[in-house]
C-alpha cells in the first residue's frame, strides 16, 4: 500500500505541476473556477487518501507480526 501511496503522490504532483504550466497560456475566470473546483479538492482528498493509505499499512504490517 505504501508503495501505491508514493506513486499516487508522485502522479499528482506531476499533475499539478502541468496544470501550473497550463495555467500560463489559460488564466480567466474559467481557469480559476476549474482549479478551485476540481483540482483543489482533489490534492486536498489525495492527501488524505494517501493518510490513510500509510495508515492501513502500519496496520496490515502489525497485523502480519501478531500473526507471526
């Protein structure tokens, strides 16, 4: 899980990266409205989707332990 965490991340910082690049050629109130309204809240439930993925894996990691 941890692994899938990292590229997550990695996928979207990629993207918010583009959208950086994009937002110099593109930059109205549409701009603005997309950003906000798709991209914010998806690097918002990115970070906490990954949370709890690290979360998840501590857990299965002392779950495979205790089963040891």
């Amino acid at each position: 899980m941890k692994s899938s965490g990292n590229k997550l991340t990695a996928i979207t910082r990629e993207l918010w990266a583009q959208w950086q690049r994009t937002k110099g050629s593109w930059h109205d109130a549409r701009s603005q409205e997309f950003e906000r309204r798709y991209l914010e809240e998806l690097m918002t439930s990115v970070s906490r989707t990954v949370t709890v993925m690290e979360q998840l894996d501590k857990l299965v990691t002392k779950v495979r332990k205790d089963c040891e």
